[in-house]
C-alpha cells in the first residue's frame, strides 16, 4: 500500500517505511519508467505497471498498481503480476 500527495512524497509505504516523507517522483524502474509520476497523475482511479524488486526472491518482477485518488493524496495497492 501505499499514499502519495501531489507533489510525489510518500505519506505512507507499506513494507517500506524508510521512504515515507521522501520525494518518489523521479525514481524509475529499471526500464526507466517514472511509475510514481504516473501515480500522481491519476485523476479519479486506475492502473499503473511497473517492476519492482520483490522484497522475499529481490528478483525484479513486474508490478500492477491500482490508484485512487482521495483529495490531495494518491492511494495505491500493489500486486506482482509474475
């Protein structure tokens, strides 16, 4: 799970709360996808695929992300999709 507000800073980040109060806007993954951009950008609901390294195997793996947006903040859940 995780909680962006518009500017890209993370609110909340489930399994990892060493990014919480960081700015994730230009982080990419490895195929250069700035996939928390596209998060914020999310006006009502949707979907956002990316690939993330797997906390358990730390094989990148590909990701979907549905996004809701709630006010000013952005809330997602994750799934590997592998």
């Amino acid at each position: 799970m995780t909680v962006l507000n518009t500017q890209g800073v993370s609110v909340a980040a489930g399994n990892n709360p060493g990014l919480i109060g960081k700015s994730l806007i230009a982080l990419a993954d490895v195929d250069g996808k700035a996939f928390f951009r596209d998060m914020i950008f999310v006006t009502d609901a949707g979907w956002v695929d990316y690939k993330w390294q797997n906390p358990v195997t730390t094989a990148v793996e590909p990701k979907t992300s549905y996004e809701v947006r709630v006010g000013d903040y952005v809330v997602g859940v994750s799934a590997n999709t592998k």
